[in-house]
C-alpha cells in the first residue's frame, strides 16, 4: 500500500480546518452581540426610544457584515443555524422599528440578510405587535389598534401563502402556527375591549342625559 503523499494532504487539512475554526470563533461572539443588540432595539421601540433603536440596530447590520465577510470562505458555517438566528433576530428588530415608527418596511436587500431568515424575523414581529397594540390599548388609543391588528394581519396573510418545505423555508411553518395563535389572541382581545369601551361611553351619555333631565 502506498501513503506517499498523505502527510502533505494532512497538512493541507490541517490549515482548512485552522482556517474554518478560526471563522467560526470569529462569528460566534458577533452572532451573540447581535441577537443582543436586536433584543435591546426592540425594548427601545416599546419605549418609544426609536433613536436609540436605530443605533442598536446599525450595530447589529455591522456585526453581520463583518461576519459575512469572516465566513465568505466557508458557506457551510454561513448557513450554520447560529447565523440563521442572528439574522432572523435582527430583522425582527429591524421591522418592529419600521412598522410602529410608522417608517417604510425594509426587504431582505435592504437589510442584506437571506429570505429564510428574514420571513421568520417579520414573523416574529406580529408578536411585538401584539404588544404593542396592547400598550396602545390600555392608553386609549383605539384607531391605532385597529392599524397594528391590520398590518398582524397583513403579515400573517403573507406568511401562509409560503408552501414550502421546512428544510428550504428554516422552520417558517412552526413560527406562522404559532403567530396564528397570537393574531387570534390579540383579535378576541382588542374585540372585548372595543365592545367594552363602546359600553362605557354608552353608560356614560346615558349617566349625561339622566343628569341633565
């Protein structure tokens, strides 16, 4: 049997696998601060604080270009599911900011991320709706609500229309299940408290008009 040769092919694997190691060591943290900086965006959003937002979220589009270019050589780590995540929670950041600062809604060339990760990231935006909508709620604010429950609704309309397996799609099938229940919760909440309302200020010209008789 004849080896000869083998050590140079081992030595040539050796500095690949060096090479991808050290791309994935280098993604890692970025990935992590960028699934943060996406998660503290969307807390300044619910704040109202949406230049704080933007800043975090420019953070977060830095730290997935430099990791884009960290992993250029190695498709099969930039297809890794860590990346997929950090993706989907920055535009989950990025379209809770666009939609309740009433700003356009960005695409996935707009945020440089692929269609995967970006239709699970808007998916997981009606559930900051929600909460948002809520918010809005209890401030009075009922014409807004009946805006956030439209675009929930637009979103969720949008995501069911993607047949697709859940190999090509990331899992985007759990995550339009589960906004369904969410979109349906929100409507049967934003309905009692409508007819609720509608009830008091019934009561309320009722109590008026007794008043002044």
């Amino acid at each position: 049997m004849n080896t000869d040769g083998l050590d140079e092919i081992a030595e040539s694997a050796r500095e690949h696998f060096t090479a991808k190691h050290g791309a994935r060591e280098k993604a890692l943290p970025l990935c992590r601060e960028t699934v943060r900086f996406s998660a503290n965006a969307i807390r300044c959003v619910h704040r109202r604080d949406f230049a704080a937002a933007e800043e975090l979220i420019v953070r977060a589009a830095a730290n997935l270009k430099e990791m884009d270019s960290a992993l250029a050589q190695h498709p099969d780590i930039l297809n890794a599911g860590y990346v997929h995540d950090a993706q989907k929670e920055y535009v989950e950041a990025a379209t809770t900011l666009a939609l309740i600062a009433g700003r356009p809604l960005p695409s996935p060339d707009d945020l440089g991320v692929l269609a995967a990760a970006y239709m699970n990231g808007i998916a997981e935006t009606i559930g900051e709706l929600r909460r948002h909508l809520l918010d809005s709620l209890r401030e009075g604010d009922v014409p807004h609500c009946e805006d956030t429950l439209g675009a929930m609704g637009d979103i969720y309309d949008v995501l069911v229309t993607m047949d697709f397996p859940e190999a090509v799609t990331s899992g985007l099938r759990r995550s339009t299940d589960a906004m369904r229940g969410i979109l349906e919760r929100t409507r049967g909440d934003f309905t009692m408290a409508a007819v609720q309302r509608q009830l008091e200020e019934k009561l309320d010209e009722f109590g008026k008009r007794l008043s002044s008789g």
